[in-house]
C-alpha cells in the first residue's frame, strides 16, 4: 500500500525522483496517466491491468463512458525506474499536471499521485478545511474511521 507524502523536484530534463518508499512496491514498470484534481495517478502494472478491466467494461454506447476513457487511456504511457530511481515524466503528462520544478508525490493506498506544489498546496488547504464534513458524507460506505 501506497501512503505518504513527499516533496521533490523535477531536473531540467522531466526526470523525477520517485521516493524509495515506494519504488519496491510500484515495480520496475509500471503505468503514468492523467489523473483526477490536476494531479497525475501513477500504477503498479497489476493495478493498472485491475483498473482497465473494470473502465473496459463500461458502456461504450454511454458518452461520458466513452469521455471518461478516452481522457484516462490516452494520457497514459508505461515507463519504468532508471538506475538512480528515477523516472522520466512525458511532457503532455507535465503539462496536464503544471509540473516545472517542485512536486509532491503523496501515496493515496493503491496508486501514488504527483502534484505540482502550488496545486497540492491549495488543494490540500482547501480539503483540508473539511475533513470532518467529508467523513460524515462517506458514513454510507460503511468506513469506521
């Protein structure tokens, strides 16, 4: 599992250090996409294969089936760790998450997220404001937090 949060940065040439923390679990390849908030969602291959089982059985005669799929699958790319541990991010991918020099990539149970810093940040201020309201709307899925 997936959890943390840690603050790096991007060299000159897109590669980014993914925390050791995290890198046993994740594989040597694993799968990089577009992901949800302004943020890119980053799979291990297991989970990845898990994920595009359940989006392929979408209706495809649905249009926001057929968005939402679109949107997730053509974002993604498959790289893999270098000898330093690092990885190398596409530019489309930087792009869509406005990531220039300083990220945090935070563990989120079975994928990890990279955010640029200023949006995690503002983001994580303004969740963070309510948590507690947030809990009492998950009580339905059955959480005993």
């Amino acid at each position: 599992m997936f959890m943390g949060e840690y603050q790096h940065t991007i060299d000159d040439k897109g590669r980014l250090i993914m925390p050791a923390k995290f890198r046993e679990e994740l594989g040597i390849k694993f799968v990089i996409t577009k992901g949800l908030d302004g943020c890119l969602f980053v799979y291990p291959i297991d989970e990845w294969r898990r994920l595009e089982n359940k989006l392929r059985n979408l209706p495809f005669t649905k249009a926001d089936a057929r968005a939402f799929a679109r949107f997730f699958f053509s974002g993604a790319t498959e790289c893999e760790l270098d000898k330093q541990g690092r990885i190398l991010l596409p530019a489309n991918l930087r792009e869509h998450a406005k990531l220039v020099k300083d990220v945090f990539i935070i563990g989120v149970a079975s994928r990890i997220e990279i955010w640029s810093k200023e949006v995690w940040e503002e983001y994580s201020s303004k969740t963070e404001s309510s948590y507690e309201e947030l809990a009492e709307k998950l009580v339905d899925f059955d959480l005993d937090l």
